[in-house]
C-alpha cells in the first residue's frame, strides 16, 4: 500500500488531549484533512473555529469538525482521546470503568461511518480500553490500537539524551508494557548510537550506572503525574506523539513504534493490548515478533500483563 493521498484523520474528543492532537497534526501537516468530533457542540465548534483561525499558517491542511458524527465520515485515521480526564492523583487503572462505558457506546457508532480506518486509542486506560474494543467490535488487531509507550519512550530518549549530551534521535531505546505503572525500559537493548547504554562516555566523564537508569525509568513512568499536578492534564506531548503515529500510517512508513495492540503469543502474552516495538503503516501495527526481553524484562512483561487482564476482567464482569 502506498501513501494515502488526500489524507483524513478524524480526532474524538475536543479536550486538551484531543485539541492538542489536532493542533499538532495541523501544523505539522500530518494530514490533509483534520476533523474534530466531540458530542459536545459548543466546545468542538469553537476548538474547530480558534484553529480554522490559524491554518493561514499551517500549509495545506484544513480543518472541519463539531457534534455530528457525519465529521468523521471519510476518515483513513480515527484517534479516540474522548473520555474523563486523569485527575491528580489518580491512577490510569481507576479511569477504566468510566471510559470503558464511553467506548462501548461510541465505537460502534464511530464503525458505521468510518468503516475502514485504522483506530488508535489514547484515551485512558488505553491498553484495556484497546482490549476490550477489540473484543466488541472484531476488527483486525492491526486496525485497532493504542498510542501506547510512543510518549513514554519519548520522555525516556528526552532524559537520557540530557544525560549523554546527544540528540533525542541518536537515543536507541524503549519504554514497553503497560502506558502506566507496570511499564518498564527495556535496557538489554538500549544504545546511544552504536554504544550499548552503560558503556557510554557522557560529557561529564563518567558511564551511566543501573541505579541511575533505574531512577530515569522511575521518572519517566511518574511524568505524568508531576505534570497533571502541576497544570491538571498532559496535552502538548501526547498531541505530538499521537500525531506522529498518524503519519506513519497516512505515510505508509512502516516506522518502528512502542504502541500497543492486542498481542496474540507474543512472549507468551495472549488477548491483552501492550506496548511492544511495532511496524506502523496504512494498515495500522504489527509487532515485531523478533523483539527479545532480557529475563527480568520479560518477568516485568508478564506481570505488566496479567495486572492488566485482572483490571480488563473486572470490566467485563
């Protein structure tokens, strides 16, 4: 499949997450469509107005949107940000009953006029709202998934470049899992360039130590609280990284991304949607089957795993 001409992606949910995703995509140029669909009128109107106000600005994209779910009609892209917000304090798991309901009223609707795009859930908890999603619409895996660990490698590649004093894009290593508590880095494979991570000489003289990693991990997984109490929500980097994901599809890139199908006996994971390194293009993700955990990665896989299944379960009861 080659690249999508005339490209449309539809974004659910006009909140922070979802205004920023467009906002992002809009600039960035990701699609040559934008659409922003919230069942609430004013707001989706006037995030669609403050932003059809600046595409003067944003090259050839345009931007459409509002409460009638005609807007998504046409879509090659749907990203799902509709649902409560994380309040600070509160874990991602807590979210999942709430935004569970929003799911299985929505997405049955969203199918009807967007058929044949590609689904990606941000809205949290996404790995089990993707599950479960998965489950009540019977869509291919590959259509349906979450944005997953992209913003939390982000944050990891963010730190350890500060710490190496090189680019983001020369950091070579990856956040798996859950997007949330149970993520961990998977560090067997990290590298700066070609230098596997402990080996690196950084500006200050000295190597980074296991403990000092440890500690990176800790605040990368903690990010996102720190943020929502400071400011009560994260948007601006899970906009670009949403929009990113957007374009590796619309681009048929077949870019290599942490986000989060439904696996099916990968590693031993069956029927639970993680963040694994994936083959992202026009017809949504793939795991690589060949990604390999060290045995302490791959414990923290299977726990990250089953403490999802035990939250997806409950849901279904």
């Amino acid at each position: 499949m080659a690249v999508i001409e005339n490209s449309k992606v539809t974004v659910v949910g006009a909140g922070s997450v979802g205004s920023s995703t467009a906002y992002a995509a809009l600039i960035r140029g990701s699609a040559r469509h934008v659409a922003l669909y919230d069942i609430a009128t004013e707001k989706a109107e006037a995030e669609v107005l403050d932003l059809a106000h600046g595409t003067q600005f944003t090259g050839t994209s345009d931007i459409i949107g509002g409460s009638d779910i005609s807007v998504v009609e046409g879509s090659h892209v749907v990203v799902i940000t509709a649902g409560a917000k994380q309040k600070p304090g509160q874990t991602r798991i807590e979210l999942a009953g709430v935004n569970a309901g929003i799911m299985k009223s929505m997405m049955p609707q969203l199918l009807e006029v967007a058929p044949n795009a590609v689904y990606v859930i941000v809205t949290n908890p996404c790995d089990v709202l993707t599950a479960l999603a998965l489950e009540q619409t019977g869509l291919p895996p590959e259509r349906l998934f979450a944005s997953g660990t992209v913003l939390d490698t982000s944050r990891l590649r963010w730190k350890l470049a500060e710490r190496a004093g090189v680019s983001t894009s020369n950091v070579h290593a990856y956040i798996a899992g859950e997007h949330g508590d149970t993520e961990f880095a998977l560090w067997s494979k990290a590298t700066i360039g070609t230098v596997p991570i402990l080996d690196w000489v950084t500006p200050r003289g000295d190597k980074m130590s296991v403990e000092e990693l440890d500690q990176i991990a800790i605040d990368v997984r903690d990010a996102a609280y720190k943020v929502i109490q400071g400011k009560g929500a994260t948007n601006y980097a899970i906009g670009l990284s949403s929009a990113r994901i957007i374009e590796a599809i619309l681009g048929d890139e077949h870019a290599v991304m942490p986000v989060s199908p439904v696996l099916q006996d990968f590693q031993g994971v069956s029927g639970m949607a993680l963040s694994v390194p994936c083959i992202v293009s026009a017809t949504g993700a793939e795991p690589i089957r060949e990604t390999t955990f060290s045995p302490q990665e791959l414990e923290l896989f299977h726990h990250s795993a089953a403490e999802l299944h035990k939250v997806a379960d409950s849901l279904r009861g």
